[in-house]
C-alpha cells in the first residue's frame, strides 16, 4: 500500500524500529528494564506512560504530542510484529503505517497510531491492552481470506 508519500516498505521499517527502540531505550530510564517486547508490556505502557500523558495533556505541545504517539505507536508494532509477525505498509486515509499480519492466507491490520492518539486524547476506555487483545484474537482466529482492521 505506497501511497502518496512514497514511503517504501524499507523507510517504514526503519523509522518504527529506530522510533521503537528510542522509546524503549528512554523509557527503560525510568521504568526499571520492563519494556522488553513482551505483550504484557503494553499494561507498562499503558499505566506508566499513557495514563500519565493523557492526565497531563495540557503540558504537551502538538509537536510533543505527535513524538509521542509516534515513537509509542512503533512500540506497539513492533511487539505485534515480534510476536505475530507481519510486514509494514503506508494507510493513506491515516497518513500513517500500519502492520498486516498473515498474508498471504489472511490480513489482519493494525493502525496503532490512532489507537494511541485516541487513548491520550480520550482516555482509558481507549485501552492500549484490550486494544492489543482485539489484534491477537483477530490473529489467532482468523480463517483464510479474511481482511481485517484494528484501530
């Protein structure tokens, strides 16, 4: 799915694993090593991070905001990618990437961009963890030649 931005599959990738690693990188700072890839990571950053911004949205620009949900957004994938596996692509109506996972038998995409400017901008019934549950049981029982989108 390139779109108009021209984003190859090799800039996508580059950019969540260096936005990734970043945040895990300044975050472990602080949360004691506990962002490790794993699924249930993702209640870390949920409650430590997320929850935490989202009280406080008011002292972050739009800029900062935007840093945020992007280098949070490529943790995410990157834990489904690790996990589940999947390739990276452009969403034009988003203007953001997004993972599909299970092609070419099924796809089931996820936007986690949104999700995460959702859940700072709305709170927690915008839950990162049943977010993420949603994806692993779309995964987990999909049947061939379904499409499926989380966000």
């Amino acid at each position: 799915m390139k779109g108009k931005n021209q984003n190859t599959q090799k800039d996508i990738i580059v950019n969540i694993l260096v936005n990734a690693n970043t945040f895990v990188t300044k975050c472990n700072n602080f949360l004691n090593n506990m962002l490790d890839y794993s699924i249930e990571s993702l209640q870390i950053v949920e409650e430590e991070i997320l929850e935490k911004v989202s009280k406080n949205l008011q002292n972050y620009d739009e800029i900062m905001q935007s840093f945020i949900i992007n280098q949070t957004g490529s943790y995410i994938f990157e834990v489904a990618r690790r996990n589940f596996g999947g390739k990276y692509y452009w969403y034009d109506p988003l203007n953001q990437p997004m993972l599909i996972t299970g092609q070419p038998i099924f796809e089931v995409s996820m936007v986690a961009f949104e999700k995460v400017k959702q859940r700072i901008e709305n709170g927690s019934k915008h839950n990162i963890p049943f977010f993420f549950k949603g994806y692993t049981h779309s995964v987990r029982t999909a049947k061939q030649g379904d499409q499926i989108m989380i966000y």
